[in-house]
C-alpha cells in the first residue's frame, strides 16, 4: 500500500531514492519523504504532502546529502495525509524508520511507550515502530538487535527500512506480510517494496521471505536472518524484464501503453505452453498432472479485477472441462465458514501476487483440506508465489497504472490454458481443445485488429464525459467483462458505473434507465445473442442511449440511440478477452476528456497490502 527504498551506497543517495519513489508511486502517493544520514551523522529529513513531485520540489530547495538513507511515499491508513503524518517517522533526532504495512497493537504500545516518556507527534501507527525501535536501541546499542526485539512485539504487517546515528552506515530491513526486496549492487545495496523501484541501479534481487531481517552495510556486505534469528542465505535472482517497461515511451499514459502492449504480453504468456494437441500440462510445474487429474472442484479467490478473471473462468472451467467452480472475493472467502467438498483444487489470482485479503485466503486454505494451491500471478518472486503448491506466470511484465488491464488480459489467457488443461486430463472434447489452442494463437493477432478501432473509440467516450452514471451489460462469461467495464470506468473517471447480467435488468436497475444514463452492453455473437437483443430493446423502449460491442456479423442496425461499434470474428470461448479491449479503451478516453489522474486515481493504489 506504501512504497519503501533504503540505500546504502558509495555515493550520494538522495537521486536513487527519489527515483525509487517515482516508480513506487502506484503504490500510494498521498505524501513522501526521504531521511538521508549525513557524514556527519546528522539525520537529515523532507517529508511533503502530495506526490512525489512535491518532495523533489522540497529536495531542489533544500538537498540531502548522505550515502544512507531511507524512503517512503504514502497510501494513508492511518492519520490523514499531512506532513506530520508523511514517512519517514523518527524518535527524537537520532532514529527513522519506513514502514508498509498496519501495526494492529499499535494503540496498546503507544499507552506504554508514552507511559515510558516517549512524545508522539503524529496521528500514525508507525510512530510506534520508531520509539519502540529507540527504546531496544537505547537498551542494546546494537541496531539489528533492536529491530529483532522489537518486531516481536509487533502485530500486524509490516515491511521496515530503519537507520539509527548510533550506527552510521547501517540501514535494517524486516518484512512480515508486506512485500521487501534487497537489491544487490557492486559495493553498494538497497531496498525497496518492488524491484522496479530499483532497476535504476541493479537488475539482482534477493526476494526476502516471511520473517526475515536484513543488514546492509557499506561495501554492499548484505546479511540476513530468519524468524527464529538465525543468519541464512536467500538466492540472488536476476529480474528478467527490461528497464524499458518502466517507461511510458511514445504513450501519454501506462495505462494506454498497458492497453496496447496487450497482443504482444497475452503470445508472451501462450509461449512454451501450446503444444500441437493443446495445452502443455507440464507448463504447470512437474507435479500439475496428477493434481489436476485429482481435481473434482474448484475453488478460485481474488480480489477486484483478478476476481473479475476467476468470475469468467468459472464459465470456462465447467463448459469445457466439466468441473464444478466456485469464484469468490478474497476478503469474504477467509471470514466464511468454507466447506470444502472433497479433491478440491484452490486457485488464486493476483497481478501483485502481494495482495493482503488475496494471501491470507491462501494460508486460511492451506489449513484446511485442499488437494493443493495453483497461483496465476504476475510477480516472480511474490509471496503468493512462494507459498503456492503450483504457480502459472502472467507474463504481462511489469503493470504501472493502478488499472489494470494486460494484467487481467494475461490472467484470463492463463485462464484458458488452465481449462484446457483440465479439460485434457479429464478426458474432455479433444478436438474442441484442438480449436481453441489454434484460436489462442490467433489472438494476439485479433486483439492488435481491435487495438486499431481506438479512434472509432475516443470518438464514442464524447457521449460520457458529462455523464454521471452508465450501466454496463453483458451475459454468460461477458458478465464479469461488463463488470471489469464498470469497474474501469469508476476507478480511472470516477463515473458511477455498475454492471448487470443482461437478463437481471427488467428485475430492477431498468428502473434508472433514461436519456441520462448510457448503456453499454457486450454482444459477440454467442448462443445468447438473441436473449440479449431483447434485453437491448428493453432499454431503447426507455429512452436510454445504447453502446453496443458486437461481432461484426451480428444483425443489428445502428439507429437513432443506439450505437454500434464492429469487432472482428474470433471463436467465441476467447471472445471475452477480447471484448475487453474495447472497455478499456472507452474508460481511458473518457478519463482523459474528464481530466483526472488516469495512472494514479484517487484513494486508489496499485498494490494492496493492507486488509
Ligand atoms: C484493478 O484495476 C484494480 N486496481 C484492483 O481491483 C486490483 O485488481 C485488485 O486490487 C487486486 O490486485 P492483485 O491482482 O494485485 O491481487
């Protein structure tokens, strides 16, 4: 939910943790700051409110000088977003510390931290961290120490990065529930919530695990201990996604260089998984075979989008592999009192792979009687990765835009492998397999054809830009599409949207259709398509303005109110990811003419790692 870097370098690190902000800032960006400890060892601090530029504005005023330091850009939980709520905290002049993350004890530590003469000075949680972290300083005079005695007194989850005067030179990183990487430099290292905040200075990263504390030291020396405090050693691995995807290249948005780069991430996730009778089942890791054999059920939990994904694959999975599926939302799945029918496979979805509600359902499932865990996630490396049985890779790269769009794109193509997988070793429909593997390959070709309408689109978002509500579409596997629709245009123009099967629409929403409220429904030309037309008439009789995706041979005329844009042809189990495009395009274009932050809406963060 916030975004930390540290550094412990050979030069001055005020540039590296600056531009290690800017690419953290997806993940929260209501206030920043930056402590850097001086040569003279002074703890030097900027914290502003707003975005990161505001902080670089502070820092052109008044620099930072250091070859230590630490860094944090906010996603408030707690305290509003002030600067003396901004990271990083400290306790008096001597310790600062960043945190991600939500310390659950924080009020009960606060009475005893007061209670011992500790003054607080903000609203946070945090602030805990830093006097409690001052107060084992003080007792041990050993900075690793310190944080190992204090974490134990911790609840919730944190990710840290702390430096104390009293040991210049040292920065100490922890996680539990929150997601840290060590960077590995040449005589220097660093820290960051996500590697992408640092392949401005390495491309080698130590993914800390559960538990774990880090010591960086000058030199680049890099020492870490597990839960129990024992030192152990974590794997180097080298990020595999260029520099470049970081970027916005020739795009005015990433979220529109996210939209178009889709035909070339969804052949990227295909790659190596189609074999000439379908789908490679060993893709799925060595083991995918007898497990997925075994499988009777399937449970699948998520979170926003990527619950939108599971919704569809649902679809998928009992008409082509005939296996019973269940789709739910992570945060109401780990509440519940799950009943877990026997042989059930449990599956979750996750761009991040470090959503909080989506990694907690994983380790309630684990307690319970599941044949395994399959994770489909973006994030090499991520918790939900980690502590999955088996892992499918998204291979959209890294998604910068806090909508997401060639994240969900590449899970439903994984998805589909994932059905035809299933589908083949239950036995299912060999040469409908056959068929959709060759329409799989042909998809990225189709997507770009559609990717071309874009300006037939921008030219549709005029009819949204003064609206204040639209009501979105779609039947069978194109429900959850009508609701991925809503939820894009909620999140990037703040438009009231909601999506309807189209057949629940006379049982109550056509109640609000009228000239005010647009239409947009989905139409490929499945076996619904005449269900739907009915449906459509429903809302014309009403006076409301209809948008309507269709496959170019569906017979509907464009009139007066209702108007059509074509798509072309594709094999109907894959027409989902498709009509995906579309949406995206009309909320992107219709954010741009309302003029809000399409990258960085509102409340809103990329990666949610908090409950
Ligand atoms: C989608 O546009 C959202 N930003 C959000 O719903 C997101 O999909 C959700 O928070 C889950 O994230 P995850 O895929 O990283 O787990």
């Amino acid at each position: 939910m916030c975004g930390i870097v540290g550094a412990v370098a050979e030069r001055n690190v005020q540039g590296i943790l600056l531009e290690g902000l800017k690419r953290l800032e997806y993940r929260g960006y209501d206030s920043a700051g930056m402590a850097i400890l001086s040569e003279d060892t002074r703890l030097n601090r900027q914290r502003a409110v707003g975005k990161v530029s505001s902080l670089e504005a502070c820092l052109q005023e008044a620099p930072l000088n250091g070859n230590v330091g630490i860094a944090h850009t906010r996603w408030a939980t707690h305290g509003r977003p002030t600067e003396g709520n901004a990271h990083p905290h400290q306790s008096g002049d001597s310790l600062a510390v960043v945190h991600n993350g939500i310390i659950e004890n924080f009020e009960t530590l606060k009475t005893e931290l007061e209670g011992q003469g500790y003054v607080f000075t903000s609203e946070t949680d945090t602030e805990v961290i830093a006097h409690l972290l001052a107060r084992e300083f003080t007792r041990s005079q050993d900075l690793l120490t310190a944080v190992q005695r204090a974490l134990s007194g911790l609840g919730g989850a944190y990710a840290l990065g702390v430096m104390h005067k009293g040991e210049p030179g040292v920065v100490i990183g922890a996680r539990k529930g929150s997601p840290l990487v060590v960077g590995v430099g040449i005589g220097e290292a660093f820290l960051a919530s996500d590697p992408l905040a640092l392949l401005q200075v390495t491309d080698r990263f130590i993914y800390l695990q559960e538990g774990d504390v880090v010591r960086l030291s000058p030199g680049g020396r890099i020492e870490i201990f597990d839960a129990s405090g024992e030192a152990v050693k974590r794997p180097v691995q080298v990020f595999e996604h260029g520099d470049g995807l970081t970027t916005k290249g020739e795009y005015r948005h990433f979220m529109l260089k996210e939209i178009h780069e889709q035909p070339q991430v969804i052949a990227a996730t295909l790659e190596g998984r189609l074999g000439e009778r379908g789908v490679l089942v060993e893709s799925f890791g060595t083991n995918a075979e007898s497990l997925f054999s075994r499988a009777k059920q399937i449970h699948i939990v998520a979170c926003g989008t990527s619950y939108h994904a599971g919704m569809v694959a649902r679809y998928w999975l009992e008409r082509y592999a005939g296996i019973p599926t269940q789709v739910e939302v992570a945060s109401e799945y780990r509440y519940r009192s799950v009943v877990v029918p026997e042989d059930t496979l449990f599956v979750t979805l996750s761009q991040s792979g470090e959503t909080a509600d989506t990694l907690a359902a994983l380790r309630f499932a684990q307690e319970r009687d599941y044949l395994g865990s399959l994770a489909i996630c973006n994030v090499p490396g991520s918790s939900l990765v980690r502590e999955s049985d088996l892992t499918l890779m998204t291979q959209a790269g890294p998604e910068i835009g806090v909508a997401s769009t060639k994240a969900f794109t590449t899970q439903l193509t994984a998805l589909m492998l994932l059905t035809l997988a299933l589908a083949r070793v239950h036995g299912g429909d060999a040469q409908r397999q056959v068929e959709i593997a060759a329409a799989l390959r042909e998809l990225p070709a189709i997507a770009n054809q559609v990717l071309a309408l874009d300006n037939e689109i921008e030219v549709l978002s005029a009819a949204f830009a003064e609206k204040n509500h639209a009501l979105f579409l779609g039947r069978g596997a194109h429900f959850p599409i009508a609701l991925e629709g809503a939820l894009k245009l909620k999140e990037i123009s703040y438009i009231h949207a909601e999506a309807y099967p189209a057949g629940e629409l006379k049982h109550g929403p056509l109640a609000l259709v009228d000239s005010e409220m647009p239409v947009i429904s989905v139409a490929p030309n499945d076996e619904l398509l005449d269900k739907l037309k009915s449906n459509l008439q429903e809302v014309r009789a009403r006076g409301g303005e209809l948008f309507v995706f269709a496959d170019e041979d569906v017979a509907i005329e464009q009139t007066e109110g209702l108007r059509i844009l074509r798509l072309p042809h594709i094999d109907e189990a894959l027409a989902p990811i498709l009509y995906t495009l579309p949406l995206q395009l009309l909320s992107y274009h219709v954010a741009v003419l309302k003029g809000t932050d399409v990258d960085q809406p509102r409340n809103l963060a990329k990666s949610v790692t908090v409950e």
